[in-house]
C-alpha cells in the first residue's frame, strides 16, 4: 500500500481509543518521527517508506503516544474554542473560517454574521503571507487608537510603536520608549489587547516586574490577573497554520 504526500490511518492506542494519526511524507526525512501536540498526531516518514513499517513504528511508541495525547486533551479543554484548525482564524478573540478566491485584485471581505473572511488573491501560494498582512493590518488600527488612548488616560509618553512578529513575546518595550506588539495581537479578545498595552506602557515606568509594577497594572486595570490566566492557557493556540 503507497500512501501520498499527506494521508491518515486509524490506530488503536494502549486504552482501546482509536486515534487518527496524520502522515506526512517528506523527500528531505531520512527517518520517521512522531509528533503529538493540541493539533493532533501526526508521523513523518521518508517518501519510500511502507505503511505496515510505519503503522509497526506507531505501535512501538503507543503508550507514549497515549500519554501525551491526555496532556493535550487535558490542554485543549481548557481552551475557550478548541483548536484551530487550517481553515480557521482568529479575530478579537472569535474564530472565523476563511477562503481564498483566486482573482486579479488582492483584498479582504469580512462577513461577521457567516463567521468568515474571504481573501481575494492573485496568487493561492502565497495565502500565508495574505494572512500575515491582513493580521498586520488590524493590529495596525488595534494599535493606532488603543495606545494613544491608554497613554493619554495613565499619562505615560511613549516613542514609536512597532509590530513584529514574535513566537513568543506579546509586547515588549525598551529603555527608549519605544513599544513593540505581536502582529497577531489583533487575534485576541479585546480585553487582553487592552492588558497588554496597559502592561507595556507601566514598563515604560517601572522596567521590571517588581510588586510596585503590579500594583501600578492592578490600579489600571484590576482584572490582570484574569486575563494572565487566559494567555497561559490559550495564547500558544494563537498562531498561524
């Protein structure tokens, strides 16, 4: 049996359940590789490679798998819309599918009530770097009226206000004045964007995380705590496929 590039096969873990496992077959693999994580389980193997060898190497590593796919469940329970899958993105907080219609004009239609973006591209291979760009965009106008806002309201100055896009950092500032934020800052509900503004601009006054720098966030804002919390469970699922 030849599977294609990317298929999926049935297994039986240690417990009775059966998981759908995702192959993934790559020219630059030169050995199979199990990976489980909130999207699921998935096994790169080499072009060449047989689907009995591959199914053989999966049961090897079951009871692995098995434990990993509980942290992950566990993980994904806590979530507030479960994974995000690859026809699906997040704007202030509400996930929305998306399509792509390939046409001479590049641009965007939002439709809030069918819960999707459609983008116009004139090319389908480059649907990322439209995703990018459009986040780029919302986080652009997120920005331009929310830090004003808050700067003027807890009376701090700022410099220039950059977006970049970061795997790990929501915000950052330096000893300039200057403030950074994720390009997929505007992914996030509004009350965590308006967290993290408020958390950069008190760095700006207090460049640690010392008491005094909480209790300066907790004046301004007294539900920090909360939105903490959301961005430790949910904030590595807010990503880009």
């Amino acid at each position: 049996m030849d599977l294609g590039p990317e298929s999926w096969i049935e297994v039986t873990l240690p417990d009775k359940s059966i998981a759908n496992v995702k192959l993934i077959k790559s020219r630059r693999s030169k050995r199979m590789c199990i990976r489980v994580d909130r999207q699921g389980i998935s096994v790169l193997s080499p072009v060449n490679e047989d689907v009995e060898t591959i199914r053989n190497f999966i049961s090897d590593n079951n009871t692995w798998i098995l434990n990993k796919s509980k942290f992950y469940a566990k993980l994904n329970n806590k979530l507030e819309y479960g994974p995000l899958q690859k026809d699906e993105i997040i704007y202030l907080g509400i996930k929305y599918k998306i399509k792509f219609v390939k046409d001479t004009f590049q641009y965007s239609i939002f439709s809030e009530n069918l819960m999707k973006i459609t983008f116009h591209v004139k090319d389908t291979r480059t649907c990322r770097r439209n995703i990018v760009n459009w986040y780029r965009q919302q986080t652009k106008k997120l920005l331009g009226e929310k830090v004003p806002f808050f700067g003027k309201k807890l009376s701090i100055p700022y410099g220039k206000v950059s977006i970049r896009s970061q795997k790990l950092r929501w915000g950052s500032c330096s000893k300039e004045g200057n403030l950074n934020f994720n390009l997929l800052l505007s992914a996030l509900p509004l009350n965590i964007v308006d967290y993290i503004i408020i958390h950069e601009l008190f760095h700006l006054v207090e460049f640690n995380h010392s008491d005094h720098f909480w209790k300066l966030v907790e004046h301004a804002f007294p539900t920090y705590k909360d939105c903490r919390t959301w961005l430790k469970i949910n904030g590595s699922y807010v990503h880009l496929n």
